[in-house]
C-alpha cells in the first residue's frame, strides 16, 4: 500500500524528461523577475517559490527513480 503513491508519481513523471524540471526552474525565476520588475510583488514572490519546487521534482525522480525499477 506504501508504495502506490510513488507509482503513481513515477508514472505521471516518467513521461517527462529530466531536463523539463531544470528548464521549469529557470523559467519561473525568469517570470518572476520579469513580474517583480512590473510591478507584480505579490505574484512575483509567488512564482519566485516555484524553482525549489522544480529542483526537488528532477532531484527525486532522478535518485529515486532509478532505484525503484
């Protein structure tokens, strides 16, 4: 029973390639400036959250995933 989450988040995230999360990562560290620049405070600080998120995603599926097939 434990291990029916973390089949189906590797069967969700198998689909997408390891370097997306990177790609997402900076992407939203990008919008972020880009939102705190015009003006967007709240938001910014909202998407600027984003990046660790993405990081942690790549990083798990990257130690993890291997060691579960």
């Amino acid at each position: 029973m434990a291990k029916q989450p973390t089949d189906q988040y590797f069967r969700i995230t198998d689909q997408v390639p390891g370097q997306v999360w990177y790609w997402a990562s900076l992407a939203s560290i990008l919008a972020s400036a880009g939102l705190r620049l015009a003006g967007k405070n709240d938001l910014s600080l909202f998407v600027g959250q984003w990046p660790p998120t993405f990081i942690l995603f790549g990083l798990f599926h990257k130690l993890v995933g291997d060691n579960q097939r």
